[in-house]
C-alpha cells in the first residue's frame, strides 16, 4: 500500500478510537491492530493502544486493544498490569494473551511469580482457570514438561510459598500416574536422587509432590511407595547428606550454604510425615533422627533447619518426659560440643524394662480389678471393705507411677550441672528453636486431649527440666548482645509461659518493657507474646498475680487464709472488694493500652493493633486512645498498611456495639478528633481528609438502635452529642467549620 494511504488510514482509525460509541472504538482497536510499528519508537497507534487499554471505560474496548498490540519491552509491563484489571474478563483475556506471546525466559523472576500470585489468588474461577489451563501448560511445553527447569526459574528459596501455589496448580491437572511417571527419571535403584542432582528445585519438588501424593488417599499411598524408599534408607539418605553438608558450609559461598540448607530443610519436611518408629522399613528410624539433630545442632549448618527437624524428633513414638530429657540432654551435649552418650539416653538394661513392663502390666490388671470390688462394695454399703480396697488401689497407683518413672530415660546429674561451654549466636539460636519447637508440641498435645477430665491441670504442669532450661538458658539469652538471640529467647520464654499463669504474671512486666525498647524483632516477639497471654489468661488474672508467692508453700497458705477471710467478711464487704479489683484491673488494663499506643507510630503498628483487638473487649478505651485509633484509620500515610487498617476496622466493627459505656467513650472523642482535623497544618497529611466523612462515621457508630434499649433510660450518646454540637456551633458561630457541625444535627437519632 502507499505510505499516504497508510497514514491517511491510520488518522482515520485513530479518530474512530475516540468516537463515544464503545462498539466502534472496537472494531478501530482491531484496525489498528495492522497499522502498528513496534520497531517505531514513537508510534501513535501503539501510544493510543496503552491509554484506552488502561483508562477506557468500556470493557469490550480494553479487551480488544489487549488482543490487538503488539508485546514489546514498552508495552509489556502495561500488559501484565492488566492482570489486575477491574473486570474478570480482561483479566482472563490478559493470561491468555501472556501465555499465547510471551515466553517464560522473556520475563524476570519477579514478574513471573508476580503473574503465579494474581493469577492463583484471583477471587474470579475463570481467572483461576485460565492460570491453571493456559499460562502453566505454556510454561512447561517451554521446557518440554520439565517441571524442575520450570522451577528454577520461579525462585523456589525466597519464594517458596508462590512456588508451592503453583506446584499445586500442575498436579490438579495432572493424574497420579503421570506425575509419578515423569519424576521416576530423577530416582535411581533406591528411589533416591543422587547428591550431584539433589538440587533446591528437586528436593522441593521431591516434597511437594510427597505431599500431593499423600493427600489424596490411599490411590496416593500407592504411587507414593514408587518414588520414595523405606524409612531407614531414606533416614540414613539424609544424615548422610547432611554431615557432608556440615563438612563443606565453611568452604562454601554464602549463596551455595543458602541452598545447600535450604535442600536440607526439604529433605527434613519429608521425613517429618514418616511413621520413622515403623520397623517394618528397617528399623532405626528414631536413633538416626537424634544423631541428624545432634549434628544440626553441633555444626556451622543455619538455624532455619532446627524447626522442621525438631517437628521430626517429636513425632517418634517417645513420651512427653522422655522427649523432654532427650533434648534437655541433647542441648547440654550440643554446647558442650561432645556426643551424648548412649548408656545416658537408656539407664536400663533389655531384661529389666521387659520385667520391668510385666509388673506395670500386671498392676494394672490388679486395679481394674480392684476398682470393680471397689463397685460392689459401695453398692453392698460394706464401707469398710470399700475403705481398705480404696487404699490398696492407692497403694497399686504409687507402685505403677514409680515403676513408669523408672522406665524414663534420665540424665545423669553431672550432664545437668555442667557448664556451658559454648556461647556464640549460631548454637543458642539453634538450642533456643529446639526448646521452643518441645514447648509447642507439648502444649499442642495437651490442648489436643479435650476430652481429658485433668486437661486443666496437666496445662498448668510444667516439667522440672523445662523450668531449669528456661532459668539456665531462656531468661540469660534474653539479655544477649545479639538480637537474633534475643528474639529467639523472648519467643522461647513467652511459649514456656503459656504452660502457667504464675510464669506468665511473673514475666509480664518483663514483655512490656522489652516490646518498648529493643530491636524490631524483639519488640514484636515481646509483643506478640503479650497478646497470647491476654487471650490465653485474660489481662485481670495476669494483672492479679504480679506479685507471684516464692514457694509452694507459702502459696497454699495464702490461699488458704484469703478462704477464710472470704467466709467472715459480709456480702457488703466482697462485694466492695470486687468493685475494687475490678477497677484496678480496668485502670492496669488502660495502663497498657496506653504503652501501646505510646508506640503505634512505629513500625510494629499492626502487631500493637493485633494486641489491642486482644484488649479492648476486657477493658473500657480512654476516649484520647479511640480518638487517636480514628486519626490513624484516616491518615493517609497509612492506607498502604493494610494490616493496620484491618485491625482498626475490626476495633470499629466491634467496640460501638459492647455497651453504652463504648458510646460515651466515642461522645467524648468526638470533638477532640474533629478539632484535630480543623487546626491541621496545610503540611500535615490530616489537611487531605474529608472532615464530614469522619463525622459521619462518628454519628454512625454511636446510634442508639445499635445497643439494647435498657441502656438508653438516662438518654442516648446523640441526645448529649446534640447538646455538645450546639453549644460548639454557638460558642464560634463564625467559624469555618460550622457548616461540618451544623450538617451533623440532622443525622442525630434524638
């Protein structure tokens, strides 16, 4: 064609792609898609095509200029910003265009996981589809199916998450069968890959396809046994790899420590869903955990490990006190840097534990038996038979708990009272991470036995050896130089707590002032602490026992004499006391609160605003503190913070609607919060907020229909609004901000 015909085409259409009618600004798109220069740095369809395809109106228009221009370095980045497009059709139509013209190695690692999270976390199913049936189909055709290839360049270390989405999307459209197929080229004779292939990518590969497998049932288990080995294989596989592993960290650059760790960290996740007390696979499972956990712990090997393996070591079949003196003795060992001897772990010999269970065996037979006597007797009335039965199976009891306590492995008391030898970040890291991963199995094993008559005293029970490793190594690393071990101590200390509320009161000021004054990962480990407490044992009882007895003894004593001082005071006196501690506990309550936002400026906002969603339905706000929530939730230097918002919104939601206490809390910050908005700076970012849309919110929350009608006898938070908003309006009627107050009046519910 002439080149005049073509310009004088091109005037034409672009004018056409400016007509108001939306049908017509298509079908020009579509024109246009011919007239295009990518080589042309300046081209005018090409510029027209970016702005209606960002900012038309009309949905059908930015669709067609979507399918229509040409992918280039310019336009690119505008065609993946569609991928958040308002409408689910474009955003289809713009993974569709990206997988049909864009090849995988023509974008960056960002942009590909960028495309992975919108796409799978896309609140629209064809969205979702068009991700998992267009984009990933074109991804592996790339690498001919090769899901390893395809991983590398996702980033499955930094972007591990992203990276497991987008498995999980592969094997949804994938059979059992075939997914099994394609991996067995990466196993040898064993069912295991070889070290020079064991490779970030094919080690998460390895897991997350274990995972799948194992998730869906027993047609899962099938496949499952094809591409992994026996439990001892696979335990010897991975202590194996890794003492070489600690051999060559030190030799290593810091990039090849990352995944090296970062491959045995995957190796451990797949053990950690292994029966490893299954003798049946070859036995020895549990003794091979320890030794790998013994060497993570004795070398340079990163601390990011310790937790998934601790998951390991405490899913073996021991019980709760051997777990306990296994890693109490394992820690002692590590920081002394020599292996803990076996004949520590097991103090008695093969025969005595056989007799040893026979007898327990025996007495427990005895005392079924004894309590169905026990039965019959109390039916017959024959009390003193009754009696004497009672004693034998308290007798029986004693002899059983004794002989099980011997069946415990203890360690020696030299074991206990050595001195620590080894001080350095690296291994109280990796022994503070133990001690916290024992804790948490514990705690989540007592609070899983629901249907346990004792579950409120056994959660209160905290074990002698996990009182003296938080005494000999919790509280000292609280005050460590470093803050990496500081965190850690303070996340230890704040589980070990949750065991009792006498800990958790003794430790509480502790908290408070670490989440006022430490390093940013202290503060929010301190803080995060906090806010289990209150919702574990409520800010009153925390607050009751800050002055915790120094023995057992002179606790039941002082129990003992508040019960008699209870039964000779008259009602009027307990009710007086109760008045009382309920202020107290009010006034300790604010208190906190207040510390709390002392500090909401900084940047462990969202875990204070976390903590305050745990205070405020225990304790009244002070208006200054609600006033102060508001000018946050408007500020607009804030609106990125998503998680603040949240939490804020969640204080809204709930607080108006507890009593009629909120709303005179909310009357009496109404006018500070609007004054604060009125006096603000042209420079302050309060200048920019809408004044009336605050005063709204404030007329909103505090309607009367919002709480019971019994509360509203001495009048409601807008009769006394009314009168406060008046006498403002009359007290300044020249004011600029009248018109806001004079506009409030209407909306009062009087």
């Amino acid at each position: 064609m002439d080149e005049d015909l073509i310009d004088s085409a091109t005037t034409v259409m672009l004018h056409r792609l400016q007509d108001r009618i939306p049908s017509i600004r298509v079908q020009a798109a579509k024109s246009l898609s011919r007239l295009q220069q990518p080589a042309v740095k300046e081209c005018p369809v090409i510029a027209a095509y970016l702005i209606h395809m960002a900012g038309d109106e009309s949905s059908t228009v930015r669709g067609a200029v979507l399918s229509s221009i040409s992918l280039t370095k310019k336009t690119l980045p505008a065609v993946l910003a569609r991928v958040r497009d308002v409408s689910e059709t474009i955003r289809k139509v713009a993974f569709q265009v990206i997988a049909q013209k864009v090849s995988i190695k023509a974008l960056t690692s960002s942009q590909r996981l960028y495309l992975i999270k919108q796409g799978l976390l896309d609140q629209s199913e064809i969205v979702r589809n068009a991700v998992k049936n267009q984009l990933f189909p074109a991804w592996l055709l790339a690498f001919k199916g090769n899901v390893v290839d395809l991983l590398k360049k996702l980033d499955v270390i930094s972007a591990n998450d992203t990276s497991m989405d987008a498995l999980v999307a592969i094997f949804e459209k994938s059979s059992l069968a075939d997914l099994t197929e394609g991996f067995l080229s990466l196993l040898n004779e064993e069912k295991l890959i070889k070290f020079e292939k064991l490779s970030p990518e094919s080690a998460f590969y390895w897991c997350q396809l274990c995972l799948w497998m194992r998730s869906k049932g027993q047609d899962g288990e099938e496949q499952l046994e094809n591409i992994i080995p026996t439990v001892f294989t696979f335990s010897t596989f991975v202590q194996l790899y890794i003492t070489e592993l600690g051999e060559v960290l030190s030799q290593d650059e810091e990039d090849d420590k990352i995944e090296k760790e970062f491959v045995a960290e995957q190796l451990v996740n797949m053990a950690v869903k292994m029966d490893l007390s299954d003798d049946a696979g070859g036995g020895g499972g549990v003794t091979l955990v320890a030794a790998i956990l013994f060497i993570m712990l004795c070398n340079s090997m990163g601390a990011s490990t310790i937790t998934s393996m601790g998951k390991l070591k405490l899913n073996t079949s021991y019980r709760e006190e051997e777990q306990i003196y296994l890693v109490a003795q394992m820690i002692s060992s590590a920081r002394e840097g020599t292996s803990p001897a076996s004949s520590e772990v097991q103090s008695m010999s093969e025969e005595k534990i056989l007799e040893c269970k026979l007898k327990i065996a025996k007495l427990s037979v005895q005392i079924i038996e004894a309590n169905e006597r026990l039965e019959s007797f109390v039916a017959e009335k024959n009390f003193e038979e009754a009696s004497r039965m009672q004693k034998f199976i308290d007798d029986s009891k004693e002899e059983k708990s004794a002989l099980e306590e011997d069946l415990i492995p203890k360690p020696s008391e030299e074991v206990l009272s050595q001195a620590p030898e080894k001080e350095d970040p690296g291994t109280l890291i990796k022994c503070l991470k133990l001690i916290t991963e024992l804790l948490s199995f514990i705690f989540l094993s007592r609070c899983g036995d629901r249907k346990s008559t004792k579950r409120k005293s056994q959660m209160q029970g905290v074990h002698p050896t996990i009182l003296q490793l938080l005494d000999t190594l919790v509280i000292k690393s609280v005050l460590n130089d470093s803050p990496e071990v500081r965190g850690e101590a303070v996340k230890c200390l704040a589980t070990g707590c949750l065991f009792s509320l006498r800990l958790a009161s003794q430790h509480f000021a502790l908290f408070m002032q670490v989440s006022q004054a430490d390093a940013y990962n202290v503060k929010v480990e301190a803080i995060n602490a906090v806010n289990d407490f209150i919702r574990m044992f409520g800010i009153k009882n925390l607050t009751k026992n800050t002055q915790p007895s120094t023995t057992d003894d002179q606790s039941d004593q002082m129990e003992a004499q508040e019960q008699v001082n209870k039964e000779l005071l008259r009602n009027d006196q307990m009710e007086a006391e109760e008045q009382e501690q309920e202020e107290d506990s009010t006034d300790v309550s604010t208190m906190v609160m207040s510390k709390f936002m002392n500090m909401i400026d900084d940047e462990v906002c969202s875990y204070l605003l976390d903590s305050w969603d745990s205070l405020h339905p225990i304790a009244s706000s002070p208006p200054s503190v609600v006033s102060r929530l508001i000018l946050l939730w408007y500020n607009p230097a804030i609106q990125e913070d998503r998680s603040v918002i949240f939490h804020i919104s969640s204080f809204l939601d709930a607080f108006p609607y507890m009593s009629k206490e909120a709303h005179e809390c909310i009357e009496y910050a109404f006018l500070p919060t609007l004054r604060v908005l009125f006096n603000a700076p042209r420079s302050s970012p309060y200048a920019s907020v809408d004044i009336n849309n605050v005063a709204e919110l404030l007329v909103c929350i505090t309607r009367p229909s919002i709480i019971r009608k019994a509360e509203l006898k001495d009048g409601s938070a807008h009769d006394n609004l009314a009168v406060m908003i008046s006498n403002e309006i009359l007290s300044e009627p020249r004011s600029p901000h009248v018109n806001v107050l004079s506009k409030m009046l209407p909306m009062l519910e009087l």
